[in-house]
C-alpha cells in the first residue's frame, strides 16, 4: 500500500467481526484495521443469537474505529436455526435499538439460491417478514443476494424500503441498474482482485461512481494474494489493499476512490452519516 494511500480513510461497508475466526485474534484484527486506515466498518448481523454480542463489540471498540456501527437481520444460511418467533423479536429489537447512533440500518437478509438444500420458501419468508419490517421502520437494508437479483428485485418493487447496499455484487449490468434505480449501492471487494472475476470488473468499469461501495466481507472472500500466500482469512485491515486494486480496475486514483465510496456509503445509510459527521475526516486518518 502506498503512502498516499495509507494517509486515507477507508470504509468497510460489510465485515462480520463477530465471526468465529475473529475470536482470539480481534483485537489484533481492529488494531491492524486503525492502523491501515480503516475509519468505519459495518457489522451485519446474521442471526438472532447474536444481536446482543454484535453491539456489545460495536460498543467496545468504537474508539479504536470510530465509524464503527452494525445492522440487524436473519441471513438466508441461518434460517434453518431460525424460529418464526425471530421476527417478533427482531421487531422488538429495532424498536429498541433507534436509540442507538450506531445501529444504522437491517440485515444481513436476502436470498441464497446457489448453496443447495436451502428451502427456498422458508428464506422467502425470513427474506419478505424482514423487508416488511425496513417498510415499516423506512430503515435501508443490507442484502445478500446470491444467484438470487431478480427474485429479491421483484420483492423490492413491492415496498417502499430507503436503499440500502447490495453485497458482494455479481449480477448483470441490467440488474444493477435496476437495483441502483431503487435507491442501492452495489458492494465489491476480493472477489474483484481475481483475474478471472471479468463480469465484476466489467461492472466496476462501467457502473456510476456514484452507486459503488468497498467491503470485505470478513473473514469471507478473501482477496487473490491472500489466497496465494496462504493467508488464513480475510480481515478488515486489508480493506485498503483491495480498495486500491479496485481503484486501478476503475481507472482513478486511490484518493478519488476513497473519497467516492465513503460518500457513497454515508449517503445510502443516513443514520452512519450522521454518527461520523464531525468526528471523522474521510481523507485523512490522522
């Protein structure tokens, strides 16, 4: 990573901090984050058991990132542990947790269609119930959307729900336009670092500046080198790496990519603008 782009602030609109794989080593993995540059993070959550522990760890590390902040929401692989009572409880949650500056929005929910043995009517009704909730709440969602656009486009046009972002987006560019015409972000990250990734880099050449944002998605898809050096997982720290060779596919320097895809992320999810408005300058982390 260059100086210059060492001197940027970066954010990392998707990471599950919370994971298993960060269990001994995350403070090391948010020290590493600080100091790569690494200004705001969003943790979606995944499933009900770990609501409390999500902002319980937002809570403890907010001042090592300041930008620090987290979702609520029943991910399309968790529903088999999920009860229909989840959604109550989700419902309860939210209400409770508007308080909270740094809970910004719903999910991680959506629709998975490529892992098999997924029961496609039971994530429809994890999936719809929690829309349902963002209409009500007008909270922007985080969406997983898995060889899955046109199903969850079709049940967007639905709803009135604020935007939100698209994770880890691999669609075509006529689903992108759909999604970004509904008020989305489309999220990029490692998968882009691949030499054969040609549709996401053909989406990231191509696509608006102004509808794309950076993630990780740790400890997932890590990016091309970590696979060749034997890496153990993705972590937030290398946001910045990543961000720099998705900057070069788009054909603009580090520093107007940065300064973009914070905008972009600020403008989608309202709530995290306003907690990091005043605290935190997006072009330098010093």
């Amino acid at each position: 990573m260059s100086e210059a782009s060492a001197e940027l602030a970066w954010v990392d609109t998707h990471c599950h901090l919370d994971a298993p794989e960060f269990k001994v080593t995350l403070i090391q993995a948010i020290a590493k984050a600080k100091h790569a540059g690494v200004q705001a993070i969003l943790l979606p959550t995944v499933q009900a058991s770990d609501w409390d522990q999500a902002k319980s760890l937002v809570n403890q590390y907010s001042k090592q990132i300041p930008g620090l902040v987290y979702t609520l929401g029943i991910h399309p692989l968790y529903i088999n542990q999920a009860q229909e009572d989840d959604i109550h409880a989700l419902k309860n949650r939210v209400e409770q947790s508007l308080d909270d500056p740094r809970f910004v929005g719903m999910g991680e929910m959506g629709l998975d269609y490529f892992v098999e043995g997924l029961d496609h009517q039971r994530q429809e009704y994890f999936f719809h119930a929690q829309l349902d909730l963002a209409q009500q709440f007008q909270l922007p969602v985080i969406l997983h959307v898995r060889r899955s656009q046109d199903a969850i486009l079709k049940a967007l046009r639905k709803r009135k729900v604020p935007g939100g972002i698209a994770h880890a987006f691999n669609g075509s560019h006529q689903q992108a336009e759909q999604f970004i015409d509904l008020g989305f972000k489309l999220g990029f990250g490692g998968a882009a670092t691949y030499d054969r990734a040609l549709q996401i880099r053909r989406l990231l050449s191509d696509l608006p500046l102004d509808c794309i944002v950076t993630e990780t998605d740790a400890p997932d898809i890590p990016p091309a080198w970590l696979k060749e050096e034997g890496g153990a997982f993705n972590e937030p720290a290398l946001l910045p790496r990543i961000a720099k060779q998705l900057a070069e596919i788009r054909g603009i320097c580090d520093e107007a990519f940065s300064k973009a895809v914070w905008s972009n992320a600020m403008q989608v999810l309202p709530r995290w603008s306003k907690l990091v408005a005043g605290n935190i300058n997006p072009q330098k982390t010093s």
